[in-house]
C-alpha cells in the first residue's frame, strides 16, 4: 500500500510540474502575442494619422486657402 500511495505522488508531481510548464508557456505565447499586437496597432495609428492630415489637405477649403494666400504673398 505504501508503494502504491509513492507512485499516486509521483505522478501527481509529475502532473503538477507539466502543468505549470503549459501555464507558463501560455503566459509566454499571450504576452508575445499582444507586444506584437501592440505593434500592430502603432503603425496602424500612423498610417492613420497620415491619411487622415492628407484628407484633411485635400479638402476643397484648404487648397483654396492655401492657394490664396501663395497669391496673396507674391503682390
């Protein structure tokens, strides 16, 4: 009986160190995963903003404005 209760503990040992392995390896895969999300989302915001200052160039208003005030300067 004693050896039998040897081995039970073993094997939970042996359980509760593969378990802790796959805990860590998911905590590892899910901070990676979000600093590339991170990232991601960074240069997202750039292009954003870029494309948001060319629209707001290229409104009809602003080249007008622009424009105007380019004559405005060379009389």
């Amino acid at each position: 009986m004693l050896m039998d209760m040897d081995v039970v503990v073993t094997l939970l040992t042996i359980a509760v160190i593969l378990l802790s392995i796959v805990i860590v390896a998911l905590l590892v895969a899910v901070t990676v995963v979000l600093l590339k999300v991170r990232s991601l989302m960074k240069n997202v915001d750039a292009v954003l903003n870029n494309v948001s200052q060319a629209t707001e160039w290229l409104s009809p208003v602003k080249v007008f404005t622009e424009a105007s005030k380019v004559f405005r300067r060379k009389q």
